[in-house]
C-alpha cells in the first residue's frame, strides 16, 4: 500500500493552507523526554471533563488550570481533581487571566460555541498553543480568521475530531486513496441522536456564582434561562448550530477527508421541527446536499433522531460509495468494506488513536505539521456545517465559491457567513 506524504498539501481543500491532509502519529521518542507542558482547561462542565481526564494521563503534562465562568463547575473540578490526583489545581472565572499567565503553554478550549473563535484568537495572541473543542467556529468567516491567527502568530492550533487520530480511519482513507473502492463519488454523513423535548425556554435569575456576562461574551445579550446552561445552548442560535454542527462535524469531516475535497460550489438543504412542540431553534431533522462540479463528487448529510432505522447499521457514522465497493465507518474507530456486486467483505479495522496526544506532541515539537487536526481542516468541517444551516435558514439552493469562500450574487447569504459581536467582545473580519 502506497503511503500518503505527511506533506500533501491542503490547498485544493482550503486555499493558502499550509498543512497536510493525511494524519500521522508521532514517535514519542522523537521529543525531549523532560519537556513538561502545562495545560488549562476552560469550560469544564461537559466535554471538558474529557479534556482534563485526557490530559491527566499523558506523560509530561501537568494540568494547572481550570476555568470556567461557573464557580461550581470551578469547585467541583477542582475538587474531583484532588481526589484523583491528591493536587490542588488552581481555578479562574476569567479566561483573560488564563491567557496572561506566562507560566501557561497551552489552552483547551471546550466552552459552547458562540465562545470558540474568540478564546482561540485571544490564545494565540497571547503566545499559548491551543486545542480547540469542535466546531472550531460558531460562524464560518471565523475559521479564515483562525488559520491566519495560527499563521501569524506561529501557534500549534488542533481542532477537536479525534477520528482523524483513529489508526483504523487513517488506514480507511488510504484505502480509498488507493482505489480499493474505485471512483468515489458519494459520501453520506448520517447523525442519529436522540434529542429529547426540553419544554418552554422562560427566564429566571442568573444562578449565584455564575458570570452571565461573560458566559454570555461575544453573543448578543439575552435574559438568562436555564434551558441554556449548561448543555441546551446547542438548540439556539445564538450559541449553538444545532446537531450538524455538534455531533455531524465529526461525520462532516469525514466525508470531505474521504472525498479530497474541500468547499462545494453548490449546497441545499430542507428539514425542520416535527417531533417536539418545545424552544429549540435549530432543526430536529436536516438533510443538506453538497455538489462538487468540478470533481464530479457530491456529500449528503443526516440528521434526525435515533428512534427510527438505522442505515447499514449505523447510526452515527459515514458511507463511502465507489464504483468498486462501499465503505460503512462506524462512529470514530471502525470501518468495513464491501466489493463488488455481490457486497463481499473487504478491509476491514477497529482501533483508536489519542488525538490529545498528538497535540501535546506537536507542542513539544513546536511543530504544527505534525498535528492530525489542524485548524485549516478544522475550517473546512465546521465551514460545512455553517453552509448547511445557511442554506436551511434561506430556504433555497445556494451557489458558493470555494476560492472566495463567498456566496455568489448573495447577499442575504453572505451576511449570514458572520454576525455582529456584543461589544467589548469584538472578532475581527480579518488579520
């Protein structure tokens, strides 16, 4: 089997990109075995409980911050990680006072979306390495931005798709690269979760220990309510992206791994609300369509709840269609192929890989082509996603250009590809 270059470029995905689009895993050999990086964590409440746990047991990595804007959330993680530890970890509310301390290399970013962006940039600014939870925007401009902070200030940035650390999923795409499935011209994403009925939104007074205003931060200002905090934020736009961009960056960036490609020149989209009569805004179900002209390829994503049939028995995963065979991967660390007509099993291979390793190996290298994720690629998933729920919201077919990365004679389309920040919480347009 032909490997692929650690070096393959990304430009064809993510023009100006500097990194490769095939993963690698690292030699732990290869670094400074007393190079001690230390790490905090902010936003700790729901994934970031599995950044600390993560990070805790990766040698020659010292977890010395947690912050979060919850001073119970700060205290019970505090708490947790003296018990497992038997170490006092200090705490801060404020992630400013995080990115000032010097003593601090890198950051792991894992608040809601509405905050991801911003608390990249501010990392970078601030000299500290960054691993940031997905989607890696809460608006797609922001990922153009994020590449050229990267750049600019010459910072590891990873994005938080742990399957590009699978050795299953790396030796998946290199079976496509290799023609095992011939042609591939289709990629399904299919997102099936079970999203439950979370009744009226209402308000009510902001929790003691709670920083509103800056749970709150670069989103436009709203009265509290606790179907927000600390997971609902998903299903309102004005911090979440709803399920594409939650679980489906995971499958998103699958299907444009597999297919080589990167931003299409056509995206529509249907779906809506009819299960729950409650205050989401997102879509419960979605169905977005992506075409590639010029490569003759196309992506069709899913989302809707679990409690109905599986597609070749997943239900959240990716299919890759070949004139040669097809391809099923099963959440993060699976695959199995089928050949030919008569469907006969193929490769087929389970095993992880620890993408929070690979962050930590490339920090300690200082050497961000090493990294399984970067933030080019991180754009292109999150990108997607962003495009989908564009086109849902417009309600029509939507033509794109992926060099530009403008829609085109659009400009109700186009103002959606940003949005305005609550002062002082300012991104800008640009680097």
């Amino acid at each position: 089997m032909k490997k692929i270059s650690r070096r393959e470029t990304l430009k064809s995905l993510v023009p100006g990109a500097m990194v490769l689009s095939m993963p690698t895993i690292i030699p732990r050999s290869v670094f400074g075995a007393n190079d001690r990086i230390r790490v905090a964590v902010i936003g700790h409440h729901g994934r970031g409980k599995n950044h600390i746990q993560n990070f805790m047991k990766l040698a020659n990595v010292e977890l010395a911050t947690l912050c979060d804007v919850d001073d119970e959330v700060n205290k019970k993680g505090a708490a947790e990680f003296e018990k497992t530890t038997g170490k006092k970890v200090t705490t801060a509310t404020d992630m400013r006072k995080v990115f000032d301390d010097k003593n601090i290399d890198a950051v792991s970013i894992a608040t809601p979306n509405h905050w991801h962006a911003l608390a990249t940039l501010w990392a970078c600014q601030a000299g500290k390495d960054v691993y940031v939870e997905k989607p890696a925007s809460h608006d797609f401009n922001e990922g153009r931005v994020l590449i050229d902070a990267a750049n600019k200030y010459n910072r590891i940035v990873s994005h938080g798709v742990q399957l590009r650390s699978s050795v299953a999923i790396q030796e998946a795409i290199q079976h496509i690269r290799d023609g095992l499935l011939g042609n591939v011209y289709l990629a399904k994403g299919l997102v099936y979760k079970w999203r439950p009925d979370i009744g009226d939104k209402g308000t009510s007074p902001v929790p003691a220990g709670l920083d509103w205003n800056m749970w709150q931060g670069p989103a436009k200002e709203t009265e509290f309510s606790a179907n927000y905090v600390h997971y609902n934020w998903h299903w309102f736009w004005n911090y979440g992206n709803g399920d594409i961009c939650n679980q489906g960056v995971h499958e998103m960036d699958l299907c444009t791994w597999g297919l080589d490609v990167g931003f299409p020149d056509e995206i529509t989209a249907a779906g809506g609300k009819f299960l729950w009569k409650d205050c989401k805004e997102t879509p419960e179900l979605l169905n977005v369509t992506y075409k590639y002209a010029k490569q003759n390829k196309m992506i069709e994503f899913e989302v809707r709840p679990w409690m109905t049939n599986q597609e070749d028995g997943l239900e959240v995963g990716n299919i890759f269609y070949g004139d040669k065979g097809y391809m099923i991967v099963n959440w993060y660390d699976d695959y199995k192929t089928f050949l030919g007509k008569e469907r006969t099993p193929g490769p087929a291979r389970k095993a992880g890989g620890n993408h929070y390793q690979n962050f930590i190996d490339a920090v300690r290298a200082k050497d961000k082509s090493l990294l399984n994720g970067p933030i080019e690629t991180g754009h292109v998933s999150a990108g997607m996603a962003h495009l989908g729920n564009i086109a849902y919201r417009t309600g029509r077919k939507l033509n794109f250009d992926p060099v530009k990365e403008k829609f085109i004679n659009d400009k109700e389309a186009d103002a959606m590809l940003t949005r305005e920040y609550r002062a002082p919480f300012s991104f800008p347009a640009s680097l």
